[in-house]
C-alpha cells in the first residue's frame, strides 16, 4: 500500500478528477484503490487470476472506492471506440457467476478483451518482473500498456534493466518519451521453491512512457 501511495503522488498530474485510469494486472487492487484515492473519475483494473480479483473487489468495497474489475490475459486486451464497446461487459468483478470455473473464465476473457479507448487515459501495471520461466513478460506488459493508453504509462521494472527498457520503449510507434521519475525497493517474500531468502529487497525503477497523441 506504501508503494501504491507513492505511485499515485508520483503520476498526480495524469490521474485525478477528468481522468480515467486503467490498472493492467491488477491483483489485489492495490494500484487502483491508490487512483480512485486521488479523485480518478473511472478506473479499472484488469487481471487473469480470478481469485485476486475476488479480493481486489472485497478491497474496493470495504475501502467504499468505485472500481471496476474485468478478467481478461494482458496479450488478449484491445481498445475500441466507446460506440462500439457498449456490449462488452463491465461493473465490479461477480465471483458468483453461473456455471464452472472453467466457463466463467473463459466468458470474462472474451468480454473483456476491448476496452473503450476513452477510458484509459493511464495506465499502470506492475508486471512481472520477465526472470525464470516468466522471461519478456515485463516488455509484454509495457508494450500492451502503451498500446492502451492514451496520454501516460506508469510501470515498474528492476533496476537491473534500466539501459534496456528505456532503449525498447523508445523504439515504439506511441511512445513520445520514456524515463525514470522515481526508484524504489520491493521486498520480495520468500514464494517460489527457488527462492532462497525469506525476503529479499529488489531495486526497482518506476518508468514512466509519455504516449504520443493520436491524429484524426
């Protein structure tokens, strides 16, 4: 929650009353609780792991904060003109849906995968951080948040890359600027057989990606 505080305050000018924010994978809701925190108009936050979703919802309702949750893969997310994403469904994540497991992930997979382009003036994600056997998810994560975005990006990345997400970010089409706005530590809790440590302290960069607007 510290951190999520520290991001909101770090992307104040791109969030807030006007804006409209999108969390790309969200987990818990710790990223959007902090842009519906400071005014954002409408957030979302999106993530393939419906149990976090189940919490993330739980979060917002005890917090009395209004935001939406969709399931959905981060490769499968799209934006459309708002015209023509009004069939597609939206409101807070229902872990009660009818049928099986199986059945009620795929139908929120396919319903969330457009987003109305009005919605997501910017986008924040904490990706995984693209080590082991989740290698380039990072850059998969950044690139589908420039892709979607329509003014700003916000993402974290262990420092450790630095060199080679600010040259791959500058690279692409919507990408205006990119550049490191603030450098942070996240504990890591000991999760994975492979891990070690009970906890480790990983130098993490937050980048931010300023999106080019788009002509007419």
């Amino acid at each position: 929650p510290s951190l999520a505080a520290s991001v909101a305050l770090a992307a104040l000018e791109d969030l807030g009353p006007s804006k409209t924010a999108l969390d790309l994978g969200c987990g818990t809701g710790m990223l959007a609780a902090a842009c519906a925190l400071v005014g954002t108009d409408m957030v979302w936050g999106i993530d393939c792991d419906e149990a976090a979703l189940a919490v993330a919802a739980e979060n917002m309702e005890d917090m009395e904060l209004d935001v939406e949750f969709v399931a959905a893969r981060v490769k499968g997310v799209e934006k459309t003109e708002p015209s023509k994403a009004k069939a597609s469904r939206k409101g807070r994540y229902n872990k009660n849906q009818k049928g099986s497991s199986r059945q009620r992930r795929q139908n929120s997979h396919q319903a969330a995968t457009r987003l109305p382009s009005d919605f997501n003036d910017t986008v924040l994600t904490n990706p995984p951080f693209g080590t082991k056997n989740k290698a380039g998810m990072d850059m998969k994560f950044l690139h589908t948040a420039c892709r979607l975005a329509k003014q700003a990006v916000y993402s974290f990345h262990k420092t450790s890359t630095r060199d080679f997400i600010l040259q791959q970010a500058k690279e692409w089409k919507r990408v205006q600027s990119v550049e490191v706005v603030a450098e942070l530590k996240f504990e890591l809790p000991q999760v994975y057989k492979f891990h070690k440590e009970k906890s480790v302290d990983i130098d993490v960069d937050l980048i931010k990606c300023m999106i080019a607007e788009e002509k007419e």
